[in-house]
C-alpha cells in the first residue's frame, strides 16, 4: 500500500470524533489513529467518552462511545471544542454527537446501521440522511457494515465477527483522508493480534479495503495532510494521565532508593493505575488488590510504617470511605499519597464522565481538625511531575498527601517528552536509627515533621494510633493543653510546605483587568482562551494551581491587582470558595457540571463579560 495521491489539501490542525456503540470499537480506532498522529509527529490531544452504562443496550443512546482527536502541525493545549469530522457508526451516534459538530463539519455516516430498529431506539421517527435535517453538513454516506462483509468474504468468521471489523475499515478510510501512513498501521494490527491471527487478517483486510475505499471513490476531492509540528527536541511518547502517574510514582521510588506499595481497589477511572503499577514488580513495587476501600488504604498505611513509599488509588465514593484512615495517618503522621481520580458525583453520579468536584472532600472530609496538603495536575502528562511531587512532600514533611486528578486527564492522552533522568532531583529519605535522645513528636525545625523510624529498630519503639499523642513523647495524652498544641503543629506543618510552591504558573501580566484563576484539567482550555483574549489586545492573565493546599503564596502579590478574578471550574465554586475566604476579594465564579470539559469558545465569552 502506498500513500501517493496527485495532490494533498494542507491543513494546520484537524478534530476528529469516533462515536458507535461500546461493542464498536471506538476506543481502539481512536487510539490506533492517536498512535499514527504521534508517530508522524503531530501535536495532539485527545478526549475518550466512556457510556456510563456497563452493558447499555446496543444502538441506544445511552450506550454511545465517542473517541475525539484533536492533531495538529502547530502546538495545541486541548482535544478542540468541536469536531471537524464525526465519524457516526449509527444513529444513535449521530444524534448524541450532532450537536457538537462545527458549522458546515463533515459526518461520515455508517449507513448499514440506520435500520428501522436503530433509529426508533435512537428516537428518530424518520432517517435525518432523507429529510434535509443535515443539509447543513457535508454528509458522506458508506456501507461500513455492507463494505466490511464484503472483504472479508471467505473467510472462516461468523457474520457477527466479521462485523466487528468495521470499526477497522473505518480507520483505513481516515488513513487514506488524512494522508497517514497505511503500511506502518498494517503491521500494528498484525502486532496486536499476533495471538489470534485469523482476526488479524480480518482486521487487516478490513483496514486495507477501507483505505482503498478512500482512495477509489473520491470522497474527498483529495487527502488531508497535517504537517509534523515543531516540538521541542527530544524523545517523545503519547501517555495518558493514569500512564503518567504510574510511571512517577515508579520514578519516584527510584528517586528515593524505596519501594514502592499500592494498596487499592478497583473504580473507575482509576482502575488503570492499578493496572499499570503491577507490570514494574522489578521495580520494586508492590501492588495489592484489596478486597475493598478500606482494605486498600489500611494495608497502604500499614507499608507506610514499614518505611516504604505508600501509594492508594480511588475515585470520590472511595475516598469517603478511605476518610477515617487518613485521620489516622494524619494524626500518627506518616506518609501516604492518597491519589482521586475524580468524577461525576454525587455518590455514584457519572462515573465515566468527567468533574472536578472532590476539592473540598480533599480539604475537610475527616473528623477532627486533619488538615492535609493537596496537588493537582494539570494535564496528563503532567501527572508524572504530580506523582513525584506528591511523593517528595509526603516523605519530607510526614504527612498524607491528596493528589488531585480526573477522568478528563486520566484518559485524555497528549505526547509526552521523556525527561532526562539526571535532571530529576532525587528525593531524601532517613530513617532514624539512632536511639540517644529520640523522642517520637520531636520535630525537624524546619519542616515540623517527626522521624520515620523503621518498625523493631532498638530504642526506637514508639507508639501508634488513633488516639492524641503527648507533643513530645508520643504517649497518649488527655490533656487539653496538649491537643490544642497538637491541632496548632499539625497546621503549622502544612502551612510549611507552602515554602516548595515555587513560582506561579502565570500567563500575562501581574496586573490587569481579568485574572483567570484554575486548577487541575481545565488548565488547556483555560490557557488556549486566555491566549486568544490577550491577542486582541485585552488585559487578561491566567494563573494555574498546582497547589490547592497550602496555596502558593505568590498569589497573595498579585491577586488584588486586577479589576475582576475570574474562578473557572467543573464544580459549583469550591476553589472559589477557598480563595474568597483567603483573600477576602468578591472572586466572581463560572461553573459547569456537565460531565464535559470547559470549550475554549465559552470561556472566552465569559471572560468577555468583564471587559465590558
């Protein structure tokens, strides 16, 4: 197969969307053009839209999986408002994603599907390809089903199997629309399914006949081609967020010379770290799948205590039962990295759908006064700095520590450059074991924290639990005086660790008339909005943060310079809340719980109403 056309329509940056049924496929054709994308050295980012449903009935809309990419030859910060190209696999596809499409946007439709039964289960009284409801588009309308059928004749697949191709047709007709390179995804699909052949050669001819669909029937007057971008030198891979916080806190056990113990149990969308972490046992890690969330974070803890770098994993509804533990760590004070994937609450809520709404469960959700540091990272392959900085806080002030993410960065995908392992700085670990005048609550003077002494070391027997500690001793302690000395330290040791924030993550000016303030997953489509409000000319600035608890007190300097502070989050105003405690300003709020990111177009008109 050759990629030679006659002429290629350049284009800086296109947004594709695969949406089908869950048992389509999407996810997969999504991901292998991802991979293409990358490999030909687009930038990219990209957007997986889980159904809530397990086992959602097929073609109906609540069981509709979308896969959206967004490659490009420029430098780009999101997965894109809106798609250019929908690629619907039935109607049910077509209707939940035709909203989203840009004006004039191309639907490449999967005839075969839009029977009389798929679309009453869509809620279509009459097929939208004949009654002129999409004239406003550029529709093309293939046979998948028929198409699929039709290469794969011959062989030895029943009618269900050989359907279950069609999402790789599809892909070879992309490959041929968007100028990829065919051959190199021929011996992809080969790779994955080198242990079931006769599927690869399935996939492979359904792959190919796709491609020379395109190339024979002209449904484009030529291919696309988006041309390489210029990124920063050096090795890059494509990772998702739960990719890139695995892979620190493996990174973060090196650093620190310890093993690393994940004590967890499955939720989505954090299931995957779980996943990821057991395949590096010679690493040292050790990964624990416990029987339930308390299980989880109690044998976390219990490795936390024997001195290695602990680690559980969950998502909102696990974090409330992980609650009364992280009490605990808090208050015998030893490190634990406590990772939220968060999603749609509450309590079930939308599992697979996306929110950040878990901030202030971060912030007060325990007994008593626990305070706690928080971070959050602000796009996937930011998780992996997130990971270790989780890490490096928890050892070095001796404390839990809530690491902030969710299902956007967990599963959205950007390329990610390989650091250079010499200019990670290694992360300090003692274990005391010298037992002249040791004393359990004797504090570093720097940092406040206590020493981390091993399990059985001689003379350094101390005890633990849940009851209030003597602030020297350790011993338990009813005094009044004491527990109000207790509660104060405890602060104080986290307020400490405001002194590592480093700089602000600005864009713009320290003064202005819109500061735009966020954190976690929206930092691209904030960053992308603030970049196009300062190219007209508009006093805008955008400061992200990375940490929520203690705030970076740079942001004490330049808060109150500007007319307007604009919050933006996946929830109804919680950092908002916090900040207006802080600083005592009217911080002005814009709030979506959709289950869907922020667009950059409606951020942009928001921030447009300050200007006025």
């Amino acid at each position: 197969m050759e990629n030679q056309t006659p002429t290629r329509q350049q284009v800086d940056h296109v947004v594709i969307r695969f949406a089908g049924d869950s048992g389509d496929g999407m996810q997969l054709t999504g991901t292998e053009f991802t991979r293409a994308a990358a490999e030909a050295g687009n930038d990219i980012a990209t957007f997986p839209d889980y159904p809530a449903e397990i086992r959602a009935p097929a073609g109906s809309l609540a069981g509709v999986s979308g896969f959206q990419l967004h490659f490009s030859s420029e430098e780009i910060s999101t997965p894109g408002d809106a798609p250019d190209v929908l690629v619907a696999m039935n109607p049910a596809a077509l209707k939940t994603n035709l909203g989203d499409i840009i004006a004039g946007g191309t639907i490449i439709v999967n005839t075969g599907a839009f029977s009389k039964a798929n679309l009453k289960k869509a809620g279509y009284e009459d097929s939208p390809l004949a009654d002129g409801s999409l004239d406003s588009f550029r529709v093309i309308e293939v046979d998948l089903s028929k198409l699929t059928q039709a290469a794969l004749e011959g062989m030895d697949l029943s009618t269900k199997a050989k359907l279950r191709c069609k999402n790789f047709f599809a892909l070879g007709l992309m490959f041929w629309c968007y100028s990829r390179d065919a051959n190199h995804e021929v011996e992809q699909i080969r790779a994955k399914f080198k242990r079931k052949p006769e599927l690869a050669e399935a996939n492979v001819k359904a792959f190919k006949a796709g491609y020379h669909y395109g190339e024979t029937t002209e449904i484009f007057q030529a291919p696309y081609e988006v041309k390489a971008a210029e990124l920063t030198p050096g090795t890059y891979r494509n990772i998702t967020g739960n990719e890139a916080i695995s892979l620190g806190f493996v990174a973060a056990g090196q650093l620190a010379q310890k093993p690393i113990f994940l004590g967890a149990y499955p939720i989505t969308p954090a299931s995957d770290i779980l996943h990821y972490l057991a395949q590096y046992k010679n690493y040292g890690v050790t990964t624990f799948q416990a029987e339930d969330e308390i299980a989880g974070v109690g044998s976390a803890l219990g490795a936390a205590f024997g001195g290695a770098i602990a680690i559980t994993t969950s998502s909102g509804p696990g974090i409330a039962l992980k609650t009364e533990t992280i009490g605990l760590a808090s208050i015998i004070e030893l490190p634990l990295v406590i990772v939220n994937i968060q999603r749609g609450g509450p309590s079930t809520g939308l599992p697979t759908k996306t929110e950040q709404a878990d901030l202030l469960q971060a912030m007060f959700a325990r007994n008593g006064e626990s305070p706690i540091p928080i971070i959050a990272a602000k796009t996937p392959a930011d998780n992996f700095a997130t990971a270790i900085e989780a890490v490096r806080i928890a050892v070095k002030y001796m404390t839990p520590v809530m690491l902030l993410s969710d299902g956007y960065l967990a599963n959205g995908s950007e390329p990610w450059r390989l650091p250079n392992i010499e200019d990670l700085e290694p992360i300090r670990v003692e274990h005391r074991t010298d037992p002249e005048g040791y004393f359990a609550y004797a504090r570093n003077a720097e940092t406040l924290a206590r020493d981390w002494p091993i399990p059985g070391t001689p003379g350094l027997e101390h005890r633990v639990g849940g009851l209030e500690k003597d602030y020297l001793t350790g011993n338990v302690s009813y005094d009044p005086a004491n527990h109000h000395k207790q509660t104060e330290m405890r602060y104080a040791r986290i307020e400490a660790i405001a002194q590592q924030c480093g700089p602000l993550d600005l864009l713009g000016d320290e003064s202005g008339d819109v500061l735009v303030i966020g954190w976690g997953g929206t930092y691209g489509a904030l960053l992308q909005a603030t970049k196009q409000m300062r190219a007209l000319g508009n006093k805008v600035s955008h400061v992200h943060l990375r940490h929520l608890n203690p705030l970076n007190p740079r942001l004490a300097g330049i808060i109150g310079n500007f007319k307007t502070v604009l919050c933006c989050e996946l929830n109804m105003g919680q950092l908002r809340l916090l900040l207006r405690h802080k600083f005592l300003i009217d911080v002005k709020g814009f709030n979506k719980v959709q289950g869907r990111p922020f667009s950059v177009a409606e951020l942009c008109e928001k921030i447009s109403e300050y200007l006025l």
